[in-house]
C-alpha cells in the first residue's frame, strides 16, 4: 500500500508542498480538471501536468477522475466518438507514466449529500445525506443548487431528464457493458488500470438508476471483460452506508484476485432511514473499521494506492467541502499507522 492525497490542481487551496508535508505521503491523485468532459486529453497536457506534480517530490500515478461523457451512459449513436477520445486519454496517460484511470458510471450527478457543512457537537462539521431532504428536492428546480450539479445548466438538465427516461437499470448495465468493451483492450494493451467507483449512495436517486451499488454489481462488472486491467476503486465510504455490504467481505474478495486497483478510505456512520454521516477515519465511530480492513489488503500484499478519502473541517478550515487539509491529514496518518503496525508483525 502506499499512501496517495487528492489534489484539486493549481486552484485547490491546499498546496502540493503542504501534502508532501504529511508522513509517508507519496502520491498525488487528481485530474485535468479544466479539460471539457468527452475531449481526448493530449500527451503534452498531461505531461506538464505530471511534471509541475513531481517538483513536490510526490508520484503522480492516479487520475481521479476521467468523466464519462452522458452520451455513453446514455447510449447514444454519438457515444463512439467519446469513447475514440477516451481510448486516446488512455494511451496518452500511459506513455506519459500514469497507471491508474478511476472513473464512475453514474447518470447525471456524482456523488450527493443533503448537508456539505452539518455541524457535529465537538465543533467540526461534515457531509451528511438525509434521504427524506433528498427524496423532496427537485433537481430540475430553479432554486435548487448543489456542488455535483453545477456542471450543467437547469435546461441541461431537464434534457437529460427527459433522457433517462429511456434508461432503466439493465440499459445503464448494456452501456456500461459497450463502453468497457470498447475501452478495456486498449487498458490491457498499455497496461492501464480502470477503477470504476461504486456509486455514491449506492442507491438509485430521482429517478435515475445507479447499478455499482453492491458486491454482485462489482462482481458483474468485473465478468464483463476479465482480465486484469478491467478492475475497481474500493470506497468503503460509498458502500459501507448500506448496511447490507460487508466491506471487508468485499475486500478480501477482490484484492485477494487483484482486482482492486486503488482504495478510497472513507468512514461513515449509518444514522438510520438511510440517512447517514461523514465521520473520522478512526474506529470508535463509523461503520467502517480500517484496522480490519487494512488487514484485508495487507494479507494479500496490496501494494496499491490508497487516499484518505472526504474529510472532516476540523481546526476552523474552511475549504472544498469533504477536502480540507487536517482531517484528511490526520486520516493519512491513521491508515498508515495500523498499515506500519501490520508490517511490523
Ligand atoms: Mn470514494
């Protein structure tokens, strides 16, 4: 395992310097952030990119994320031209030294939470998602602004509304199963590996269908090409609020086959309703336990990336919400801890 920090580029608030500051940091995870979704991204690009990352002393092997343009979700006739220019990302990230694409197949939103900012008794505050809040927003209403959303205009919007409509679960899973044909063969021929996220919750939301949501669907995704390449991003923070997936379960599961290719490490408490918390990573709180589950990944010699993933605002930080400094800081130091304790056995 080694320890990665998810950086927002040149705007984020917290600088590469401050992260390679933390103990035993070694990687940078990020993307091209001001890249349209659906264009090929250039070597040169991506090249620069890796280069000013590199100066801080970090790696710069993870991209999170290269966005699947709502056409392939959607299956339309013009999904073969994104998915020409997603096969160009991939073999440009690998000449330029990248190893890891992470991706999500969700419609339309990316992960959503009811409160960016709840604040808990000690004085921090974090991401929280309450199911009713969620059920009664619309999201095609004027007065309804929400961070993953703002990618798209209220026109956009209802467009791809009226889209989905045609697209029910096993549709999604027919587009998800065209793209990754299309695209995994070239993974596999320049040794790239794909992470696809479970969706964030794990649950379908106005309407729209969300399929990476358990172990059967990670298993699935898997079967649809198998070979190596062709593998997940395990964020026991996406799964972990459905009280039905075992993380560790899964866990052992997939990383014992290698097919986990990066490790977002989130801790979540289950409030209930299907209401749940953002918490800290250690485990007198949370559903989450990491000791066991970096037991899994250690057993089988993981030797991947890992991130502390959305952190408290702890310490009076204000920032990208779920990515301040400290709290994820002190997450890094946490997961490393229990990982140096088990080498140590
Ligand atoms: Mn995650």
């Amino acid at each position: 395992m080694y320890m990665t920090f998810r950086w927002y580029g040149p705007n984020d608030p917290i600088s590469l310097d401050y992260i390679s500051q933390i103990p035993k940091m070694k990687g940078i995870v990020s993307s091209l952030h001001d890249e349209a979704t659906g264009d090929a991204w250039s070597y040169e690009k991506i090249k620069m990119y890796k280069e000013n990352i590199e100066k801080s002393g970090l790696n710069f092997k993870v991209i999170e994320s290269v966005p699947v343009h709502e056409d392939i979700k959607l299956g339309r006739s013009s999904r073969d031209k994104y998915i020409e220019n997603y096969i160009t990302t991939i073999k440009n990230l690998a000449k330029a030294g990248l190893e890891v694409i992470t991706y999500n197949f969700m419609p339309v939103f990316d992960w959503t939470r009811s409160s960016l900012d709840t604040q808990h008794t000690d004085g921090s505050n974090s991401l929280t998602y309450k199911h009713k809040d969620v059920l009664a927003m619309d999201p095609t209403s004027p007065d309804l602004t929400l961070p993953a959303w703002v990618k798209y205009s209220k026109e956009e919007l209802l467009s791809l509304f009226e889209a989905y409509k045609n697209v029910d679960s096993e549709g999604l899973w027919k587009n998800l199963e065209y793209f990754l044909k299309a695209i995994v063969p070239t993974a596999h021929e320049y040794g790239i590996k794909l992470a696809i996220h479970p969706d964030d919750p794990p649950w379908s939301i106005f309407g729209l269908p969300r399929i990476i949501v358990n172990k059967a669907s990670l298993e699935r995704v898997l079967s649809i090409v198998d070979v190596p390449e062709n593998g997940l991003c395990l964020c026991t923070g996406s799964l972990g609020v459905d009280p039905n997936n075992d993380c560790e379960d899964i866990v052992k599961t997939f990383a014992s086959r290698k097919r986990i290719h990066f490790v977002h490490a989130r801790n979540v408490s289950i409030d209930g309703n299907n209401d749940f918390s953002e918490v800290k990573h250690t485990n007198d709180v949370g559903a989450i336990n990491f000791v066991k589950i970096l037991k899994a990944y250690h057993d089988v010699d993981f030797d991947g990336p890992i991130r502390p993933d959305h952190g408290r605002m702890i310490w009076g930080e204000t920032g990208l919400a779920g990515y301040g400094l400290y709290d994820r800081a002190l997450g890094a130091m946490y997961l490393q801890g229990i990982w140096d304790a088990l080498d140590s056995k």
